[in-house]
C-alpha cells in the first residue's frame, strides 16, 4: 500500500512579488515565466533557497492617492504561488512554472530593494450559494465557453477540453478565468470576487455578452470578409 502525505504550504505574511501589466494571477493557475531582470533573478535565487513561493500582481493602470506616486503600483488583490519547476540559462536567465496557491491581499510594500517584498493576508473565499447552485452554474459556463470556442476558434480549445474534467465550481472559475478571460480589467475583477457564485455570475455573463457580439457582427458582416462590416 502507497501512503500520501498531504503538505500543507502556509502563507507567510511577507513574500516577494512580481508586478506586472496586464496580469491577474489565480490560485489553481499554472503561469510559465522568464526571469531574466537582475531584481527577479535575485528574487528567484532567494525564493528557490527558502520556501519556493512568491506573489504576482497585477500593475494598476488607474491607483488613486498615494498609491499613484509609487513605483508600479500593484492591484490590492494578487495571488502567492509556488515554483513547480524551474530551468536556468547558460545567460543567466530562468524559465519556471508557477502554480497559484491562494489570493492574497496586498497590505503594505515592505521594501523595494533588491527586489519588491510585500506584507500580505490570506483571502478565503465564500461558496455564496448551496453547492446544487453553484453547480449549475459551473456547468453553464462550461457550455457558453465551449460556444464562445466554435463561434470564434481561438487557440484556447485544450483548456475549454480540460475544464471539462474539472468538477469543483471555484478551481474551474479560476481556472477558466486565468486561461480564457481576454480582458485585463476582468480578470483582475474576477479575482478580487470573493464570493464564489457571484465570480461564476459575473464570468457567466460576460462570456454570454461576448457571445451576443460575436454572433451581432456575424449578422451584420453577412457574407463579407471579415474587416469588411463597415460596407454591409
């Protein structure tokens, strides 16, 4: 008989982090990355030598206060992740795989040098409806995607496969989110939610709206080519 151990990986209340635009980083997500500023490869260094985690954050585009004056301003919410895997350069670069852990909220920037280390608060989300519900609206936006993939193919169509065998409503919303969400300020949104059934309403209904559209410019196009619309 095999016995598993099950490891349980505790936040610490600082970590290093990475900021960067455009990004949303979810708990269940695996992000690839290459390290190749010297403050990142220094983070990198001392997160491989200590637990293996550290956060990425989201830049924001639009902070307020004083929040605006500072170098990169991060989103409120990130998430921490942990190095599954890491491979280094002969040029002194690294190209890891970074799964998501937890959201995480960003309390205070600790210190700038040699690399960003912030203080952070684990966030736990709320299922915030019965399990039944949740359900069904997991399985709904299983099957808005996979419509949203054969109105308009994208490149995405292995994840909307794999999504398929997940079954927990909160990894596959965040799963989903990070993978097939194409909206920056979204993603970021969907992220912040933590409320589970309210970040599949909110994700459902986006990807219906983005559905409405894509099938309004099919109409509208007709038989042109596309980029033609404007001469229908």
């Amino acid at each position: 008989m095999v016995s598993v151990v099950e490891i349980e990986i505790r936040i610490p209340t600082q970590v290093p982090v990475m900021t960067l635009p455009e990004v949303a980083f979810f708990p269940q997500a695996l992000m690839p990355l290459h390290i190749f500023e010297p403050r990142y490869r220094a983070m990198l260094r001392d997160s491989l030598a200590a637990d293996r985690l550290f956060a990425v954050a989201g830049l924001d585009q639009e902070p307020e206060g004083r929040k605006a004056a500072s170098f990169e301003p991060p989103h409120r919410v990130a998430s921490v992740g942990i190095i599954r895997a890491c491979q280094k350069n002969e040029n002194g670069t690294s190209n890891l795989l970074l799964q998501g852990l937890c959201r995480v909220e960003i309390l205070e920037i600790a210190r700038e040098v040699p690399y960003r280390l912030i203080e952070v608060r684990a966030l736990v989300s709320e299922p915030g409806a019965a399990g039944e519900e949740n359900e069904r609206l997991r399985r709904e936006l299983s099957r808005l995607l996979t419509l949203r993939e054969k109105l308009a193919p994208s490149a995405t169509l292995g994840i909307t496969d794999f999504l398929k065998t997940v079954k927990d409503p909160e990894a596959f919303a965040d799963i989903a989110a990070f993978n097939l969400c194409n909206e920056a300020a979204m993603r970021q949104r969907l992220l912040e939610v933590l409320d589970v059934h309210r970040r599949l309403t909110l994700f459902t209904a986006h990807v219906r709206g983005q559905i409405d559209e894509i099938r309004l410019r099919r109409k509208l196009q007709g038989d042109l080519p596309d980029g033609a619309v404007g001469g229908n």
